[in-house]
C-alpha cells in the first residue's frame, strides 16, 4: 500500500497545491475506482503495523466525529439567553 500511495503521489506531485485538501480529492478519487476486492488485496498486502495505523486512524476519525456531533448537540441544548441547560 505505501507503495502504491509514493507512486501516486509521484505521480501527481507537480499538480498539488500543497494543502490537505489535495490528500483528501486524490484519495477519494482513486477510491471512487476502487471495488472491495481491489481494496480487501491492499489490506492483505499490508503488514501489521500498516493495519494497525489504518484501523487505528479509523477509529480516531470516527471518535472524533461522534465527539463533535455530542458537543453539537449539547450546544443546541443551552438556552443561550440565560445559559440554562434546555432538557
């Protein structure tokens, strides 16, 4: 996998703009192609620390957006006109 992902940046190198929004469009991008048996070949090419950081940064993104969804909501829950909690 860190293969393919250096060949791909490669690549596209001399077209990024240097930001993280270039990671995620040319991730989502070469994901769009993908099938899960394209993807389950990648994962089976990975050795344990390679898996390990991936679930790992899984669990971490999906962590922080339940995160952030609570603290959403908890804000839509204070009545921000006497800062009382709205139950």
């Amino acid at each position: 996998m860190r293969k393919f992902i250096q060949e791909l940046y490669n690549m596209y190198r001399e077209k990024l703009s240097g930001d993280e929004e270039d990671a995620d469009f040319l991730a989502f991008s070469v994901l769009e192609e993908l099938n899960r048996e394209d993807l389950m070949e990648f994962i089976q090419e990975m050795g344990t620390q390679e898996l390990t950081d991936m679930v790992g940064l899984y669990m971490i993104e999906h962590l922080k957006a339940l995160i952030g969804e609570e603290q959403i909501s908890e804000m839509k829950s204070v009545d921000h006109s006497n800062g009382r909690i709205i139950h």
